[in-house]
C-alpha cells in the first residue's frame, strides 16, 4: 500500500521517467494482486470460521438426536420386555384354558356315563325289589 502511495507522490512531482513508471506499474500490479489474494484469504478464513460454527451447531444438534435415540431405544426395549412378559402370561392362560376344556370335554362322556349307570342302578335296584317283593308273596302264602 504505502508502494502504491509513494508510486502516486512521484507522479504528481513528475520525477519518474518512463523506466520507472513501467517498474512502479508492474510493482502496483504485483501490490493489487497481493492484496486480493490476501482479500480472498481473509474472506476463506471468515467462511471457514462460519463454517465451524455451522459444523459445532450441527455436532449439538446431533448429539442431541443421538440421546433421543438411545432414550428412545430404551423405552423400546423396555416396551419389549414387558409386551414378552404379556405374551407368556397369555400362553400360559390359553394352556390352562386348554387344560380346563379338556377336562370339561372328558367330565361331560363321564356325566353321561353317570347316568347310564344310574340307569341301570334304578333298574337293578326295581329288579330286586320286585324279586324280594315276589319272595315275601312266595313265603306269606
């Protein structure tokens, strides 16, 4: 810059030749160029350092979804085991469910059974008291 500065200073003075207006131009073109190429430096830095900060917020923002996840994954689990608990509870119903109904199945042929002795008993029994009966009558008369 101060280049720049003096390359003006001496123009305006009129002391520079034209060999020296050539070295002063080339010199101020090598200055312009630098200074853009530190412009543009300085602009990357300051994208970069945005690009940092957008990167630290999506870190935050990650680890945040990271947690709701695992707590998240722990309720599922959770979930889970007590849905195992439920399904054995039920599996242990339907079996005694099974159980009682066979017994039912075989208590309802012996019920009928039941009757068809009792049947016979009653007939047995009329039978035998119509003989004793017959007996009295044979030893009466």
């Amino acid at each position: 810059m101060a280049n720049a500065e003096n390359f003006w200073e001496f123009m305006s003075i009129g002391l520079l030749d034209s060999a020296q207006l050539d070295e002063r131009q080339v010199r101020l073109a090598m200055v312009k160029e630098m200074i853009g190429r530190y412009a543009k430096a300085g602009m990357r830095m300051s994208e970069g350092g945005m690009l940092d900060q957008g990167l630290v917020e999506i870190k935050q923002q990650t680890q945040l979804a990271m947690a709701l996840l695992k707590e998240t994954e722990l309720t599922v689990q959770k979930e889970n085991e007590e849905l195992a608990q439920v399904e054995a509870q039920i599996a242990k119903l339907q079996t005694r469910q099974d159980h009682i109904l066979e017994c039912r199945n075989q208590a309802v042929p012996t019920g009928a059974e039941l009757k068809s002795s009792a049947k016979q008993l009653l007939k047995m029994t009329a039978e035998k008291k119509k003989a004793l009966a017959e007996r009295k009558l044979i030893k009466t008369s």
